[in-house]
C-alpha cells in the first residue's frame, strides 16, 4: 500500500491532495485484476471512473469508422487514467485495453468528485490533464496528415530503442504493435522495415535490431517527403 501512496503522491491530480485524503481515496478504491487482451473500457461506453494502474501495461486505443485501430498512449504502472466521462458524462473516445496481465484500483466518480470540489488545484489538475489528452490526439492525427508511415516507422523505432546506440537489441514489438502505432499495415511496416536495412539504417533480424544510422533515421523522422 505505501508503494501505491507514494506513486500517488507524485501523480497529477492526487498530489494536490493531502496525505489522508490520498489514504481515504485508497481505502475507498475497488481492486480489480486483468487478462491481457481484456478490455477495461470500450469506444462509445460511458466509463465514469479513475483508475491507478499497479502491475501491468494498458494502452488507449481507438478504432475508426473503417475499423482501423491506432494507439494514442501507452500507460504503465504507477500511472492514473481519468475517463473523460468522469467531466462530462459522455462516451469515452477510446478503447482501454490491457496489453500484459494488470492489477487496477478503480474510483468511481460518485466516490472521487466530493474530494475534488473541496480541492481546486486538484480540479483544475483533471482540465489539465484532460487537455494532454487531446493535444496527443491532435499530435497522432497531424501525423497521420503530414508525415509518411516512413517518417512515422523512424521515429517509433527512435523513440522506444533508445538504449539501441551501437549495440543489438531485442525487437519487442510485434509488426501488429507498429502497425496500430504509426496507423499502417502490418505488411507496410514490414516492407518499410527491410527498405531501412537495404539502405543501410538499421539492422534487423527476427530476434533484434540495432541503428546503424541513426543521424539519416533522425532525419527522415522529422521530414514530409516521401
């Protein structure tokens, strides 16, 4: 309980609160397991709830009229998530889906809100929040008008092989998970992956990549042409 107070403590919203409001909402909080692969809330569901995340990994998902399915965060644990319907009371804009087993203590808004209206940093914190939501939803679709899945493929690979620099690594991420990522085709990003080796980019195998250029990926990351 201390480890999940202490995450507390530093996460938006709940940092403004004090120490005894924080162990009030914990005590109060309804713990929940789930699979991978299970759904916490869907696209189009009124989910009015705050969820802290202690194990796992979670990813806000949403699906377009065509069915396509595009990944906007990625959440981890010691992460909070507030239902956008927790303000509003409308549907939620995106699908929460649990991409390894998780442990969530959930809040409901009927249990959450007293405490936020006697706290107004606290309140003014879940706008602000709420606000990083769309700007991100904005980020992923200027991308999609601006960028080519190219430019897109190059900085996915640049921002999660961070520690890639000179040596191999593990590829742990799936064709599937950079599709939904950069809002492609599996067969696209496979085909754009083998032309980044043919040009001498990166290395890459069924088990791990590495950069073998990484100033030329850097460029093409931040370039409109195709």
């Amino acid at each position: 309980m201390q480890k999940i107070l202490d995450c507390l403590s530093k996460a938006p919203v709940f940092s403004k609160l004090t120490e005894r409001e924080r162990q009030e909402l914990l005590e109060r909080a309804v713990e929940k397991k789930f699979q991978k692969d299970e759904y916490v809330c869907w696209q189009g569901e009124t989910w009015s709830k705050v969820a802290y995340i202690a194990t796992g990994r979670l990813e806000w998902a949403m699906l377009s009229p065509e069915g396509r399915r595009q990944v906007v965060f990625k959440l981890n644990p010691c992460d909070v998530i507030w239902g956008h319907s927790v303000v509003d009371g409308l549907p939620m804009p995106a699908s929460l889906e649990v991409r390894e087993d998780a442990l969530l203590y959930l809040w409901e808004r009927e249990t959450i809100l007293p405490i936020l209206l006697r706290n107004a940093e606290a309140a003014w914190d879940v706008s602000r929040i709420l606000t990083q939501y769309m700007r991100r939803v904005r980020e992923v679709v200027y991308g999609f008008a601006f960028h080519p899945v190219a430019g897109r493929l190059a900085r996915l690979l640049l921002s999660h092989y961070t520690h890639v620099d000179g040596k191999s690594a593990p590829r742990d991420l799936s064709l599937d998970q950079m599709a939904d990522t950069v809002g492609t085709t599996r067969e696209l990003v496979s085909r754009t992956l083998h032309r980044f080796a043919d040009e001498g980019l990166i290395q890459i195998s069924r088990m791990e990549l590495a950069f073998l250029d990484r100033e030329k990926l850097e460029t093409l990351a931040g370039s409109n042409e195709q």
